[in-house]
C-alpha cells in the first residue's frame, strides 16, 4: 500500500484557509488502521491540521524558537471505531505541551471532523515518512490474556514476558513492558515526553521525536538510529500494541513471585501505559520450540569494549586510558556490595578480534557471569540469573549446566560446555557483531568528560564542571568545546548517547542443530569443530533504548565515583584483604574453609563477603559476619575503622 500524497490528503479533507502558518504539520492518521484492518469502522476519516506560529515573531514572545530546520512536532488526537458521529475535538495532551515548550505558539488547530464513539489515543506520525512503526496498534490486549504471558527476566527499565499461548500472531514473541520505579528507589522513572532539548537533538531523525510518547520513540530510535548503525539483520524493532490497564496489573501479579526481590523493590510493571513492546523471542527459532527442535541461546551484556582515547579527560583521571571502565566498576560494585566478587571478565578480550581472546572471554562470562552472561534452553533458562546477577560459577552450577546441554551438544562426558563456549566464540569472531558494536560504542570519542561541556551548551546552562574546576590550565582545555557552534554540541551529545545504548545493550546468540551434516544454503549455519556438528545461528541485540539526555549529568557523577573509588584503590588507600581460614563443620565435621573478604576504606574496615566451603553446610554463613566482627574487636585489629558492617 502506497502512502498518500500530502496533497491527496488534505484535499480530501478539512480544506479552510489556514492563518499564517509557519510551520504546518500535516498528519496521515492511523494510516495502519485505515488499510490493516479489515473493519471498515476502524476507519479515520480526517486530518488533523495544525497551524503553528512561531513565538519569535509574537511581539508579546518570551520565548524563542529552536534553530533546527528538520524540526519535528509530535502530537496526539483521538480516534474513531465508528463512522456515525462527527465530533471534533481539540486535544491538549502532553505532546502539546512539549510542542508548547519547544517556544511553538499553536495559533489554531483545525481539527478534520473525527467520527467518534469511542475514543482512543493514538499516536499520529508526522507526514510523509512511511514505515511508521504502528502496526498492529488496534490489538488490544485484555486482563484475560494475561495468562498467556510468563516471566522471561528483566533490566533496570523493562520487564519481559514470554508468549506461552496459542495465538499464531504471538507464538515465538516476547512482551517488553516498561517499569516504573516503587516510591523511595533511586532510578527516576524514565520520562514519558521529549524534553525541549532533546526535540532540538533528535528533531533530525525520521518521525523520531514527532512519536507521541517516549515507547513510539523508542521503537523509532531502535529502526532509525541503532538498526542502521548495527544492521538491520541483528535487530528487530519490535511492534507496539495497545494493552489494557487490567491486563498490565494482572501480568504484575502474576510474575512478581519470580521476580528477584531487588527487583521488586525497585519497581513494577508501569501500569499507566498504553502500549507495550513485542518482539521476536531471541531464545528459539520461529515455531522451533514447538516442533521439538532444541535451541540453545547465549545472551551476553558485552559493556564498553574499549579505552577512552579522549584529550578532555583530566590527568587525574588518566587511569582510564589503561584500564577499562567495566573492571573499574566493579571495585565499585564490590564496595556498594552489588556484587560479592569481581568478575574475570575483560570487554577488551571480547572485543579484540582474536579468537583466542574471545574464547578467554567467553569463559571468564561462564566463570563470573553476573549480569553479562545467561544461556537459555529453548526459551527456558539454564545458567546466569533471571533478571539480575548470578554468583560465580561453582561445580555444582557447572555439572547441571553440562548436564542440560546433553541434549543439544553432542560432545563426550564433561566436554559439552567448553563446545558451546568454543561454538560462540566461533560464532562471534564470524559473524562481525561484535567489531559493528565496538564502532557504534566508539561514537563517544570525548568521554563524559568531554561530551559533559557540550551537554550544558546544549542545554544553554553554565557549565557545571568549569564552575568547579580552579585551574586555569584545566579551564583553558574545556574552553574549545564551549565555543563551538550548537550543531557541533549537539553532534557531540547525541553521539554520545547513542554510543551509551551501545555499551548498554544485550547480544543473543541462539543455535539450532542442523539436521544431516551439512552446510546449509544460508549463510548462517556454523559448524562445531569438536564435535562436527553443524547449527544454524542467529545474533540479534536487544535493549538498544535511547538514553534520557538528562542522564548526561549522571554519567558525569558515576565516572567521578567509579574513578575516584578506583584511585583509592591504586594509592593503596582501599584494600582488601583475603583471609583463609580452616574450621570443622559444626555439622558434618567436614573440612570447612573461610575465605573473609576484608575491605580497608581509608578510615573504615568492613567484612565484604564470607565464602564458605562445606558441602550441604553454608548454613554457617549467617552468623559469620558478626563473629568475624567480634573477633576482629577482641584482637583489638581495626576496631576503630570496623564500623561498617
Ligand atoms: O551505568 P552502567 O554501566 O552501570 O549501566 C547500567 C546498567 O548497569 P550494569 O553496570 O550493566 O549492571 C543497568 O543494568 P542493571 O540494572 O544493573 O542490570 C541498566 O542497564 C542501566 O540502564 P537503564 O538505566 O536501564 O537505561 C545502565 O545504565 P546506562 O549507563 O547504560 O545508562
Ligand atoms: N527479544 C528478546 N528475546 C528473548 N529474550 C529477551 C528479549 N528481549 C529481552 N529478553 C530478556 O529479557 C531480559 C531483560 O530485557 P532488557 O535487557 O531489554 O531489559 P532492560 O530493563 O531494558 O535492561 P537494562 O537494565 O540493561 O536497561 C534480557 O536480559 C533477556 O534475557
């Protein structure tokens, strides 16, 4: 189906003269529903037409209008299901307000009559950009539905569920629901229309900022800005639908016992929201969980693959330029106690384009999985942590994951995991996901510390960093950044956050056995040197969202956290120490060994983590903090700075 000319369009609809407008908007309404649909009532019969005045030229104007000739306005009308009542209705919704902050005066609003009975939201597309990501938008799922849909895991921002039904149109599809944060958690609650700024940044891309909420805009980041950067092969922008609040609320009931408890805490399904996301399930092939054939898949959160070169970082910061941001972070992790130990893995391995690199990075995932490692089997997962971080691998892990992959990896006894860590180093190294990625992550070529400067130009405030620096020298290198022109800050800003959503996202690696040993006709069959098996592949990336500009600032401050942490480190100024210990079990009187992780901070001591080896007896682990605490008291070690526990 073409898309309509703008002619075509409004000559078939409210034709009045428009008052001097200087921007006009035309709207292609619900073209979806006028052409996917087969009920007829489904059908929009007007254009919204809007007439907007720069303010610049009001005489009575205070505010003046953004310089950016791709412009874009987002706005929202209702819609129709019915053909019987005219109405017309002006809608001041959230996206008028934006359009509002933007210094856009709307001087009138000439609304096409819009048969309606009942009304519903819509987003509207600005014209002529076809390929508008809205398709499918009338489906509407209901509170009976929700049984359909499981628990698959989650991130900070977006809770996911795995289609378990029998509708052919969601069989083999996940459902990404956004989160909103619980009262008193720290992640602000992600916004749900484009600030004034970020219409002037992402104004130049498609119908990017004319989507009528941040979920439209988000499915447009992923098809406009990152598919064509990663390659459209490896990802899939998903398509929203329209849900009822009745359906949200009971998906949260229904999931919240398998959630992690942190998770919980933090937040739960946003149940304000029209829309959510579905997207092809990464897990298995299409249909391939249903006719019994096994798929193994690999996620991996691959982080930030290389070592800022940038000029702006400061030297007090140059401890960046030789160790990356990932293993620095975790010191930090280590020491808000997020996790109990470092991990092995280095993104510089992963990304380096050795195969014997991959292979050991690979492996140090296995080994550390955290949050950057999980492995699903068909659908269900077999190794990592639903939805958070999974503690070091121990044999116990180890056997049951080489037990699950029996069915799929024909390799000999205890040989099975190191064939599928050597078929996805494989895999990787061929399929060049990883060198696409690295290059989209190197868009940040200032840092923070340089993309920082630019931010606050962009947003027209002082500089918070200069006002903070004393040093002349220091001033005078930031000085360059603020006297660009805004074109430049805002390239700089926006390619730093497209470069974050890069060192964010998620890869899935999935596999399936080929039947017969041979090549297939597609590129994407691979074969597994250790056991002559061959499967084909696909990697895909998920969780490619665009990043809030206000998080600049935030950027700014967790750099400053996690190198200053690590500083501490460095000048010996935190510690940690490893004591070993050797105990009988007060119940198996087995062999017990403590190993007591100490952290010295400058002025304090705390007991970071106890692992205790003992077969069936971690019921110890409990009581040992305190113990070890009162001990360290009675020895009279540190009992000045032990007071954090
Ligand atoms: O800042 P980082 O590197 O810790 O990354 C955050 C992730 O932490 P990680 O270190 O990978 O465990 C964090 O992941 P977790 O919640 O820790 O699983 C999120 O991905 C967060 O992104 P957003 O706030 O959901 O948009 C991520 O925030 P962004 O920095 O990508 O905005
Ligand atoms: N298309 C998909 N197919 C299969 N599983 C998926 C898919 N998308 C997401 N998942 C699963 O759901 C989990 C959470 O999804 P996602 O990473 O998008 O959440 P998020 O909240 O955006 O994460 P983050 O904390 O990184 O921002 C993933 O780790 C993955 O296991």
């Amino acid at each position: 189906m073409e898309w309509p000319t703008e002619e075509s369009l409004w000559n078939n609809g409210s034709n009045r003269v428009m008052e001097t407008p200087i921007l006009v908007f035309f709207s292609y309404v619900l073209w979806d529903a006028m052409h996917e649909g087969s009920n007829q009532r489904k059908r929009i019969q007007y254009l919204i037409r809007l007439n907007l005045v720069d303010t610049s030229r009001r005489a009575d104007s205070s505010t003046s209008i953004p310089k950016s000739p791709n412009f874009t306005i987002l706005y929202s009308i209702f819609s129709s299901s019915s053909s019987s009542s005219l109405t017309s209705h002006l809608i001041l919704s959230s996206s008028f307000q934006s359009l509002l902050h933007c210094g856009m005066w709307v001087s009138s609003v000439d609304l096409g009559f819009i048969s309606s009975d009942t009304l519903r939201l819509y987003a509207i597309f600005r014209s002529g950009i076809p390929g508008r990501p809205t398709h499918g938008m009338e489906t509407v799922l209901k509170g009976e539905d929700a049984a359909d849909w499981v628990y698959r895991g989650e991130g900070a921002a977006n809770l996911v569920l795995a289609y378990t039904g029998s509708s052919q149109a969601f069989i083999g599809k996940v459902m990404r629901i956004q989160k909103a944060p619980i009262n008193g958690s720290q992640r602000a609650r992600s916004p749900t229309a484009f600030s004034k700024y970020e219409y002037l940044l992402w104004g130049d891309i498609g119908n990017l900022v004319s989507s009528s909420d941040r979920d439209t805009a988000a499915q447009t980041f992923v098809q406009r800005v990152m598919s064509p950067l990663l390659g459209s092969k490896h990802v899939d922008a998903g398509k929203l639908i329209l849900v009822s609040r009745e359906f949200l609320e009971l998906a949260e009931k229904n999931v919240s016992s398998q959630r992690p408890s942190w998770r919980v805490n933090a937040g739960k399904i946003d149940t304000q929201r029209d829309y959510v996301l579905i997207l092809s399930d990464h897990s298995i092939f299409p249909h391939g969980a249903l006719v019994g054939e096994p798929c193994i898949s690999v996620e991996i959160k691959p982080k930030c693959g290389f070592l800022p070169f940038s000029r702006f970082i400061s030297h007090g910061n140059a401890v960046k330029r030789c160790m990356t941001r990932f293993r620095m972070h975790q010191a930090l992790k280590l020491h808000q106690e997020e996790i109990s130990e470092f991990s092995d893995y280095d993104p510089l391995d992963l990304f380096s384009g050795s195969k014997d690199r991959i292979l050991k990075a690979i492996k140090d995932l296995f080994s550390t999985p955290q949050n950057n490692f999980r492995v699903f089997l068909n659908g269900s997962l077999i190794f990592g942590a639903l939805g958070g971080s999974a503690e070091s691998t121990d044999v116990i892990v180890g056997e049951a994951f080489e037990d699950a992959l029996k069915s799929v990896i024909l390799a000999d006894d205890g040989l099975c995991t190191t064939s599928l860590l050597q078929l996805v180093t494989e895999t990787l190294y061929k399929s060049g996901v990883l060198d696409r990625l690295l290059e989209v992550q190197k868009l940040d070529s200032l840092d923070i510390e340089g993309a920082i400067h630019a931010y606050y130009d962009v947003i027209s405030e002082p500089c918070v960093v200069c006002g903070q620096l004393n040093e002349d020298e220091e001033l005078h290198r930031y000085a360059s950044l603020h006297s660009l022109p805004l074109d430049q800050s805002l390239k700089i800003v926006k390619n730093f956050l497209i470069a974050a959503t890069a060192k964010d996202c998620s890869l899935m690696i999935s596999f399936r056995p080929r039947e017969g040993e041979e090549w297939g006709s597609s590129n994407n069959t691979i074969r597994l040197e250790s056991t002559g098996q061959f499967f084909d592949y696909k990697v895909y990336f998920i969780d490619l969202d665009l990043k809030p500009m206000k998080k600049m600032e935030e950027y700014y401050e967790l750099d400053k956290k996690i190198v200053s942490l690590y500083r501490k480190i460095e000048k010996g100024k935190v510690g940690f120490t490893c004591v070993c210990e050797f105990w009988r079990c007060r119940v198996c009187v087995a062999h017990v060994y403590i190993w007591t992780f100490i952290q010295e901070l400058v002025g304090k001591a705390r007991v970071l983590c106890i692992m205790v080896q003992c077969n069936g007896c971690s019921w110890l682990y409990p009581s040992l903090k305190n113990e070890r605490l009162k001990r360290y008291e009675k020895e009279g070690k540190s009992t000045k700075k032990l007071e954090t526990f």
